[in-house]
C-alpha cells in the first residue's frame, strides 16, 4: 500500500544519500573523537569536523571558526538571545526588537528577558502579505537597543522576510543582528552572505541533513567575537561557547548536506516549483484563501485556509493522499490557533492548512 505524498518538509526532511553516506563513515570506520589530540583517530575526527565547518561557512561567506555546532536551530537561537543578556546588563543596553510571527524558539527567550530580567522587547506585526516593514523594524531602535532578532522566511507561511533590507539599514548601528534562517539556510545564499548579520542559527534536518545538529553562525566584529556567554558549560568545546563532545557523525552529515544545498541549488528550485505546481492542481478543487503575498514566498511552501473548513477537518480528509500539517511541528500538538495567522490579522478561529517539500 502507497504512503501519502509527504509534504511536511517544514518539520523536517528525509536524509540525503551523500549524507547518509558520509555519516556512516564517521560511525562505522573514523568514530574517533574530534578533541583526543594524542591519536590518528582523534587527527582524522577534527580533520573531518573542520571540514564540515568549511562547508557550512561557504554557503553563508563566513569563516571557518565563525561557526559553532549546536543541536539545532533551537538551541542556536537560545544562545544568540539569552547568550547576550549579561553584555545588555553590563553595557545598559536592554532593549530588543523582534517580530511577532517569530518561531516558538525565538519568542520565547525573549520573553523570559522580558519576564525575568526586566528587558524590553518590541515585537513587529507583518502586513497582510505576511512580511514586516523594514522600516518600521528600524524605526524602534534607540540608544539602548542591544538586539534586532528577524527570521528569514516564516515557517508556516513561506514568506521571506526583508532582512536584506534591514541589514542596510543597520550598516552604520552597533546593535546585534540575529536571523532565524531555519527554513531558508542552503536555499535562499545571497541574503545570508551579507556580513553585516551577526548571527545565523540553521538547523541540519531542514536541508536533508541528521536531525539533533545544527549551527550558529557568529560573525566577528573588528577581528573580535561577539560578547555571548555560554548556556552549557563543561569541556570548553565550541570556543566554550556551547561544550560537550561533537557527534562528528552527525557535523560531517550536516556539512555534507550544507555543500549539497549550495550546490544543487537551481536544480533545487525548479524542483520546488514544479511541486509547488502539482499542489495547486491537487487543491483546485477546493475553495481556498492563501496566507501571505505568492510573490513574497519561498517556492517549497503554501499556506491556505480552506473555506468554511477547519484545518483538522481538511487534514484528516487528505490524510490517505498527503502528509500535511496546520502549523509548525514544535507546537502542532496542542494546537490552539496560530500565533502567525493572528498577527497577520486573521481571527482567533481561523485555521489553515501548511504544505511544504522538498526537492
């Protein structure tokens, strides 16, 4: 019996076989670990490690020790948010403008500043089109401003956010500039090589890549590293900025898939609209509304509300045919309406439907 056609690639995505393949290597035959420094297991392991963190640099023009392996998006953007909190308190500078169409792993760090430290944090409301106005991002900083955190492209609707824009407009600021590229990592590069972002949190499972890895990119300013402090401590790995033994089975899969998405890119993109093409006739029978501007959106997404039909209804409908979801995977499991759609101006009972692949 067929499965349904998987189109859930917004939660995560099955594991390329380039990466498969190195990652079998580095369990089965060079398993040694990366900071044994007295043995050729040890030699090859770093060697491998270094490797991967090439590769993830490239796709995003930074340099080798700019990037810090983590266990994913999540934890990288805890540590771009929380990891500066004793630099506001030290410097003053306790203010932070975000959006609020943020993933849960982003929101809710700032809240805990908010709640727990006293810091303040402005939050952006996307227009209809599901983007925020740059200039209305810009226009909130102020002297005591230590952090500007926007996600690339939103994970429910697809929609790209102006962080190109934003990076402009922040060129002559001294204010941090942290980006969210879960979803947009290895398939948007351009925007992401401009080096006045700071900080890029990416994650491996969303580009083909092993689940449990990812990276945050910390771009130096002045030859000098960013003022963050350390949530885990033990071993000093990761520059102390985030210790524990590397899994280098699971870096070198995560490099390899970096070097792949870089690489397959165009091919990547003709795959997604030809999909993108299939789902529009799957749903032409339907009456639905779109979430958010087309023109503005990543082409392996579609949001929609299904006329008169609420989201669990259409999926459990669809089930036998495709594999969908009504929001992001992190939350979807007490689902309560979307923090997304609501800051966009839908109403709190309007439900919608996200499909999303992969090439």
């Amino acid at each position: 019996m067929s499965r349904p056609l998987y189109l859930d690639a917004a939660a995560t995505n099955p594991i390329d076989p380039e990466v498969e393949e190195v990652m079998l290597h580095y369990m089965r035959e060079e398993f040694g670990n990366a900071g044994s420094r007295t043995h050729d297991y040890g030699a090859k392991a770093k060697q491998a490690v270094q490797k991967a963190r090439d590769q993830i640099a490239d796709v995003v023009a930074a340099k080798r020790d700019e990037v810090v392996f983590t266990s994913g998006a999540t934890e990288s953007n805890n540590i771009a948010i929380l990891g500066l909190r004793k630099h506001g308190e030290a410097t003053g500078k306790k203010h932070i403008i975000s959006t609020a169409i943020e993933h849960k792993a982003v929101l809710e760090p700032l809240e805990h500043l908010r709640d727990e430290y006293g810091f303040e944090v402005d939050f952006i409301r996307p227009d209809k089109s599901g983007a925020v106005d740059p200039n209305e991002v810009v226009s909130k900083v102020r002297g005591d401003t230590l952090l500007v955190s926007v996600m690339h492209v939103n994970n429910e609707t697809g929609i790209i956010q102006p962080i190109d824009e934003i990076s402009a407009s922040l060129r002559e600021s001294g204010v941090y500039f942290h980006v969210d590229a879960a979803q947009s990592f290895g398939k948007l590069i351009e925007p992401l090589q401009n080096p006045r972002i700071d900080m890029i949190s990416l994650s491996g499972h969303k580009i083909c890549g092993p689940k449990g890895i990812g990276a945050l990119v910390t771009r130096r300013r002045r030859f000098r590293r960013l003022p963050l402090q350390p949530l885990v401590f033990g071993g000093g790995q990761e520059w102390g900025l985030r210790s524990g033994t590397l899994p280098v089975f699971l870096v070198t899969g995560l490099g390899q898939a970096g070097f792949g998405a870089k690489r397959d890119r165009l091919k990547r993109l003709k795959a997604y609209q030809a999909t993108s093409e299939k789902v529009r006739e799957l749903i032409s029978g339907y009456k639905v509304t779109p979430v958010g501007d087309d023109a503005k959106r990543l082409p392996c997404f579609m949001n929609l509300i299904f006329d008169g039909i609420d989201s669990e209804a259409v999926i459990l409908m669809l089930k036998e045919s495709v594999a969908i979801s009504n929001g992001s995977a992190c939350t979807s499991s007490s689902y309560s309406g979307s923090h997304v759609l609501e800051a966009m101006g839908f109403g709190d009972d309007v439900s919608s439907v996200r499909a999303s692949w992969t090439h």
